[in-house]
C-alpha cells in the first residue's frame, strides 16, 4: 500500500544536500539497501531516483541500478571489443507531475508502428513493433509499492525527433502519496546556498 512505502521513507535513515539547484536525498533502509533521489528545486519534481543493493560477501561495492533518469556513461566495447553504437535504442524514465513517463530514442519509425500495452496481471507494460525492430517489456515500481493496477486508458504515446515517449497517467493515489512524501522532505532542514548537509532523520 502506498502508506506503507511512505511509512519506509519515514523510519529509514536519510541524508540530504542542497546542490547545482537541486535537493539530492540519500536513503539508507534497515536491510542496508540505498536509495538516492534527486528533485528539481523550482518544480519539485523528480529528476532521477537509483537503488543500489547491499553488497554480497566478497563484492566490494554492488552498482547503483537507476530507476528514473539515466546514467551517463561512455559507450561500452562489447564482447567482440566493437564499439557500442551511438545509434542503438536508448530507454530512460523522465517523469512529470503528473504522469509516469519512459523515452526511447533512436527508434525513427513512424507512429502507427509502434504497439505498447498493458498486461494488468503481470504487471507490465509491453512495446512492440511490427516491423520486429524493437521490444521492451518493462514495469513501474511506483505503482507495484503502491500495489495499484494497471489500465490501459491511463496509457498513452507520441513520436517525435527519432524518439517514442510513452506516458502513464499518474492515478490520484500516487499524486498523493507523492505530495505527502514533499510533505517530509520540506521537514529536512537544507541550507539554501552551498554543499551542505540536511540534519539526518
């Protein structure tokens, strides 16, 4: 239940700093999992949110695993020590206020190709194309903290720039949730200028 995440958020130990306009929190839960989110500090909205496990015994540090946003990393040399091409699909969640939205650049095809759906029991949602160019099978945690269904009619796409953007309309539960979760971090006390520390929870 969406109370029950915003409960977590509560009891977990959390840092937080003023930086580059924005209000970066770090989360630590009690199972040692981490979770640093950023938020515009104009908008209030989330600009990227990464996870990273607890370390297994023997691995130094496990990877940070972004949720929303994208890292931004150099292209990779593949097994075969080519390249990585800059023209490959690259899928990133951007949200707004008020939708959950997913972008996938450098897929050029026209509108009509694209067939993205819902499949509300396993909790998914599926990109398809009918030239079998491309597909993407992905979920929201959000909406499975929240343990709210997925619809269909909540889901909608545009194409432009050589990009599909793909957004789900955010349900009432979540806009609150996500306003009493704002509610708790305004209770952080953040200086306004400089690198500076919130008081830990």
């Amino acid at each position: 239940m969406a109370s029950a995440w915003i409960e977590k958020l509560k009891t977990a130990q959390k840092t937080c700093m003023i930086q580059d306009g924005r209000r970066k929190i770090h989360f630590v839960f009690p199972d040692g999992t981490e979770m640093a989110e950023e938020y515009d500090l104009k908008t209030s909205e989330l600009v990227s949110r990464k996870w990273r496990r607890k370390a297994t015994l023997g691995v130094k540090e496990s990877k940070w695993e972004f949720e929303v946003g994208e890292q931004l990393v150099p292209r990779n040399l593949d097994s075969e020590g080519l390249l990585e091409s800059a023209a490959n699909p690259i899928f990133a969640r951007k949200d707004t206020a008020v939708s959950f939205q997913w972008r996938i650049r450098n897929l050029p095809y026209p509108i009509e190709t694209y067939n993205v759906t819902v499949d509300p029991e396993n909790r998914t949602i599926t990109i398809r194309t009918t030239n079998k160019k491309y597909f993407k099978k992905f979920s929201i945690p959000d909406m499975d903290r929240a343990q709210l269904p997925l619809e269909q009619k909540a889901l909608s796409i545009a194409h432009a720039n050589n990009t599909l953007i793909i957004t789900y309309k955010k349900p009432k539960e979540i806009l609150q949730m996500e306003k009493e979760i704002q509610e708790e971090f305004k209770k952080l006390k953040a200086a306004k200028d400089g690198d500076v520390d919130c008081t830990p929870s």
